[in-house]
C-alpha cells in the first residue's frame, strides 16, 4: 500500500500540531519546553520548509537549545532566507494566508483550552499570551465558555 503524504508547505494547516508533537519529543530527550509562543509559530508558518519535517525538528531543537524561559519565542527561531524565484511554486492555493493564519490561531487556542480543560490561565500560559489577550481572542472567534 502507498501512502502519498504531501510535503509540509502544502499543509501548513498542520503546522501547530506537528510542532506540538515534535516539542513533546524534544522534552521526551531530556528538554524541558511548554510550548511554543504564537509570534513563534507566526514566523515558522512563513517559511516554505524544503526540508519538510526534518528540517522543522532541527529549527526546533536549536531553538529548544537557545530558549531563555519555558516557551519558544520567535527571537530563537531563526530568520529564513526567502527561496530561490522559480524553486517553489505552489500547486493549488486553497485559501489565503490571512485565512489560514486566523484558522491556525482559532485551533491553537481551541487546544490550548481542551488541554487545560477550560481553564483560561493555564491556556495562556500554553500560548504564550496574557489572559486578557486570550479573552480578546476567544470573543473574536466567537468561542463560547463551554469548551
């Protein structure tokens, strides 16, 4: 049986989980890392990642390597050269980066509230963002206080 996974520039949808699985790996070999911050994730969300996963784990584990608090923030990602013109040409747009960017910020905070199970500070403190900010957040996704 084949299994035709596409490359991650293609799915960047699925980003913040793979981060999320790829930091509990991390903290599996011997790191101590909750999470990684939302500008964190912001600035990984705009590379083209030609080295798929692979090249994600490493970006990780150097920023796991250079952190200064608990989270990864966006000082320890480091700066990516933008592609080569011609290299990188996406097959199919299916929504703009604006879209996936709000789609990705509702899931995060979606997450953040079940694995805190509801609580709003703990979920804060997964993101990386302050409880007021997390408020501002939920009501613009229009996320109720039953999740």
């Amino acid at each position: 049986m084949r299994l035709n996974i596409p490359p991650l520039r293609e799915r960047m949808e699925d980003l913040p989980d793979i981060i999320h699985t790829i930091i509990r790996r991390l903290n599996q070999g011997g790191f101590y890392i909750k999470g990684a911050t939302h500008s964190a994730v912001t600035k990984l969300m705009k590379h083209s990642w030609p080295g798929n996963v692979r090249e994600l784990h490493n970006v990780l584990e150097r920023a796991a390597n250079l952190k200064t608090g608990d989270y990864i923030d966006a000082d320890e990602i480091p700066t990516f050269d933008s592609p080569p013109q011609g290299r990188f040409v996406p097959q199919q747009v299916l929504s703009t980066y604006k879209d996936r960017m709000v789609t990705t910020e509702k899931d995060m905070i979606i997450s953040a509230l079940k694995e805190s199970k509801g609580n709003k500070t703990k979920a804060s403190e997964i993101l990386g963002i302050s409880r007021p900010w997390l408020y501002a957040k939920m009501k613009k996704y229009q996320l109720n206080e039953t999740l």
